[in-house]
C-alpha cells in the first residue's frame, strides 16, 4: 500500500512539473505572438496595406490572454 502511495505522489509531482512547463511555454507564445501582431499592425498601418485581418484587435486578446494565464499562476502560486 506503501508503495502504491508513493507511486501516485510521484506521478502528481510529475504531472505538477509537466503543467507547469505547458503553461510557461503557452505565456511565452502568446507575449511574443502579440509582439509580432502589434509589429505587424504598426508596418501595415504606416504603409496604408490591408491584410485581410485586424492584427490590433488580435493583438490585443493576445496580449490580454498573456497577461491572464501570468496572473492566474500568480493567484494559484504555481509559478
């Protein structure tokens, strides 16, 4: 029975690390994303192009959903 607990402690402090990396790496790729949207609208604005979508609303959500997933994992301490 011993072992069986340890078995599962283990596997928690496993799928703790495995969840933690998922959510650093999913931060990252949307403060960069909403980097490369905001550099986008800025150069298309400048230039008066139209690329089909608004990269400045996308950037926006983007850099909102960032900002929510690095406050979450201040809330719940996982960072």
């Amino acid at each position: 029975m011993k072992e069986l607990q340890n078995f599962f402690s283990e596997m928690e402090s496993g799928l703790g690390s495995i969840a933690q990396s998922f959510v650093s790496i999913i931060e990252y790729l949307l403060f960069f994303s909403a980097l490369i949207l905001a550099v986008t609208m800025l150069i298309t604005e400048r230039r008066g192009d139209n690329i089909g979508f608004n990269a400045g609303r996308w950037a926006l959500i983007v850099f909102i959903a960032g900002v929510s997933i690095a406050l979450a994992k201040e809330v719940f301490g996982i960072a």
